[in-house]
C-alpha cells in the first residue's frame, strides 16, 4: 500500500518511508492511497474471532502486502495485549473501555503498534532507531511503554520538570533500560523545539537514525480502527444502527473510526463531542476552519486549539462539506454538564466514567435515537484523573494495581538546560 499525502496527492511513499517520516515534507498527513472494504463473511462471521484476530484482518487489508503476514501477525499481536470491553451504562448506551493498556489510556494502541512497525524496519537496516518524544504527560508514558524492551530501538523523553503529573512522570522515568528520561529545565514548547532542533541538526542526522513518534504517524491510526470492529462483535443486537461517540481532541480516533467505516464497518453515524476546545463543532456551523488558543478543561487530554488530524477525516470525504456532515454530527460540552454526567451515570448504575468519556456519554444523551445502539469511547482510567471525578462523584476510587506499580517504582531521569548545546552532546552517551 502507498500512503499520499493530504497536501499533495501525487506525493506517494512506501509504508516504511510513511512511518519513519511521521509527517510528510509538505507538511502534509500521510493516507492509504485505497481503502477496500472487508467481505461480508467477514462481518457475518465477525463474533467469531477474536480482537487479536479482528486486528490482524484489518491490519493485513490496509497493509498486508508491505510486510510479510507472520510479522504482521506478531506485532498486531504485541498490541493487542489486553480487552477493550463493552459495557452496558443505560439503555442501549454501552461504554468501549479503551483504557485497559499499560498507561491505562488509549493510546497504548498506537504507541504499540507504532513500535512494532518502527522495530521491524529496525532489523532491516543496520542502524538502531533513536526515536526523540516531546510529552506534556501521556505520549511519553505511552510510547515509552510502547518501546519498552523493543530490540533495536532507543527511546529518548523530553518533559518539562515540575509541570507534569506524578502519575505520569513515574509511567516514564521508572521503567529503565532502553527508555531514557530527560528532564528538561523549561516548558513543554521548550521539549518540543529540543526534539525539531535534533532532527535539522545535521551532524546527529548523520550519525543517527532519528525519529519521532509523533501522534500524526499513521501507524498510530491504523490500529486505532481496531477496536471499532471488535466493539461491534460485542454488540448483542448487531440489527440496529449504529452510533458512536467520540470524545475528541486532535481527532485522530474519530479519523480511526471513519476509516473503519470506509472499511465496510456499518456505522450509522458518529458523534464528534468536544470540551470547549470547539474548533470542530464551529466548524460544522460555518464551515469555516479556524484553529484558536487552547484552554483549559477537566479533559485537559482534549484540550487541542489546532487539531491535527481534522484534514485526515475531511480528506476521507474528498474535502466535500455535505458528505462529512452527512456522517459526523458534533457538540460540545462544558466542565459543570460533564462532572454532572458522571455524578448522574454513577448515581444511576455505579459506573465511574472519566471526564474525555464523560463527554462522549453526553454526546450519545444528546443525538441519539429511538432504536439506535450507541457506543462512547472511554479513553482513560478514571483514576488517572483522580481528583476531579472524586469531587464530581463524591466518592471515592480506588487505584488500579498497575498505577500502584508505576508509583511505588523509582524515578530515574537526567536533567538538562533547555539549551540545543547540552543537549546535543548529551545525546551519544544516552543511546550508546
Ligand atoms: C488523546 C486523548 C483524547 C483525544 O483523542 P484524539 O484522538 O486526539 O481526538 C481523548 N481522551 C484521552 C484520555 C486522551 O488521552
């Protein structure tokens, strides 16, 4: 399969040049040049199989002809390494636990399947990868246990000292071997200029094979149409429509979901439900894209002025207004009607939703019909935001064992100046 990209449709590359690069030099978002939907076996047969073998089915029709299929095979297998659940909360309302990972979040999926692509193409050449992450928090736990233990691959952390979570900065600094952790004397936007510098500085491009594991890298989207499938094998009554709701951000879940569609996956509609980072929902009023300052919200995951993957899902629809209208329904929601949810969903049936998934439920509460089955993305533990669903639910909640681990483990991390200098000469003793 070639990818294109989005800002040029004659600009094609392989799967590999695809993934290395992350985004292509025009800026642009990297799309399978043709989207074949599975057989109708397939879906008949759909309750069947397994989430390792649904993944695997998907994953061989977008990509099967670039790698060979026990490769494939294995590193859908080294994603899919836990459940994403369907559970009932109200009628015809069920929520697809999406947090079940190591990180406890989501994107555990991509992080995964992310390394897995890059340690294979790792073995073809004869350069370790060093992949360079930026993080305000949950990309860094994510990729770094995506990589933990992957031969052949270095994975180096940026954050910002003192302006990340306990929680998440333990899900980085503890695990050791190939994972470094720096701690950078700075911002985040200071993290992030330290990684762009690396990759334009040319004696480190030289001597090393750099990448980054941005969130735009399609081998984090691919996996993501896993769960949409494997969500619709849970559903009890596979006759009525279908409609999910999506808690989004930068929007590259809701671009995953589309694609399963386009992928035979019979989806009614999707819901784009957003905090009032509402670049999305204006957008569907005045058709006009105008990305904003993000604020910030108890769904500080979400909390995304410039969505990055908002031309990848308009691109699924050929840039044509009507015909992704014609799927995608969007809304917003402010933090008092999302702490509400969460306080009426556990009065009414015990279940504890997460702020991102809290907004999801109200999406559903809002669009959904008489006789539709509608699905909400839980895409964090709740107990990774600990603090406001405690205060929103006036209970309390308990610590799943694999965050107590994370905690009781030793931080290790370097500090460093923000300085391009100290950084780069840092670097050779970090991936040697
Ligand atoms: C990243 C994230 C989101 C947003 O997902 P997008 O794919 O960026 O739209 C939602 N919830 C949680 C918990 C996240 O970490």
């Amino acid at each position: 399969m070639n990818f294109y990209s989005t800002n040029n449709y004659s600009h094609r590359v392989s799967l590999k040049e695809a993934v290395l690069q992350g985004l292509a030099p025009d800026q642009g978002l990297y799309m399978p040049e043709q989207i074949i939907p599975l057989s109708k076996s397939f879906f008949d047969s759909i309750s069947n199989f397994s989430f390792q073998d649904i993944g695997f089915k998907v994953a061989s029709q977008l990509i099967g002809g670039d790698l060979p299929a026990a490769e494939l095979e294995r590193i859908v297998a080294h994603t899919i390494q836990f459940d994403a659940p369907l559970v009932e909360v109200d009628k015809n309302i069920y929520a697809l636990e999406l947090f079940h990972g190591p990180t406890l979040a989501f994107k555990d999926f991509g992080a995964r399947f992310l390394s897995g692509l890059l340690g294979y193409f790792a073995n073809q050449q004869d350069r370790e990868i060093v992949i360079l992450v930026a993080t305000s928090g949950d990309t860094g736990s994510a990729v770094a246990n995506g990589f933990y233990n992957v031969p052949r691959t270095k994975v180096v952390v940026l954050y910002p000292s003192g302006k990340v979570s306990d929680i998440q900065e333990k899900q980085f600094t503890t695990l050791g071997g190939n994972i470094t952790a720096l701690e950078v004397d700075g911002t985040f936007d200071d993290c992030q200029r330290l990684v762009k510098q690396a990759f334009l500085d040319l004696d480190l491009k030289n001597k090393y094979f750099l990448t980054s594991a941005n969130s735009i890298n399609i081998a984090r989207l691919i996996p993501q149409s896993f769960y949409y499938f494997n969500a619709y094998a849970q559903i009890p009554d596979r006759e009525m429509p279908l409609v999910f709701s999506v808690p989004s951000g930068n929007f590259g879940n809701l671009t995953a979901g589309i694609l399963a569609k386009k992928m035979g996956l019979p989806i009614q509609k999707f819901i784009a439900a957003t905090n009032l980072n509402k670049v999305v929902p204006e957008f569907f009023e005045s058709k006009i894209f105008e990305p904003k300052s993000s604020i910030s919200t108890i769904s500080n995951a979400m909390d995304v002025g410039n969505p990055s993957n908002f031309f990848r899902m308009y691109d699924l629809y050929g840039n044509d207004f009507e015909a992704l209208a014609k799927d995608v329904t969007s809304c917003y929601f402010r933090d008092d009607e999302t702490k509400s949810a969460m306080l009426n969903v556990y009065n009414s049936c015990g279940y504890v939703m997460d702020p991102h998934g809290g907004i999801g439920f109200l999406g559903l509460k809002k669009h959904l019909k008489k006789n539709e089955t509608g699905i909400f993305l839980e895409t964090a533990h709740p107990a990774k935001f600990k603090d406001v669903v405690e205060e929103s639910i006036h209970d309390e909640i308990r610590l799943p064992a694999r965050l107590e681990e994370f905690m009781s483990g030793v931080k290790k991390s370097i500090k460093i100046s923000a300085q391009f200098g100290d950084f780069k000469s840092l670097l050779p003793a970090l991936i040697a």
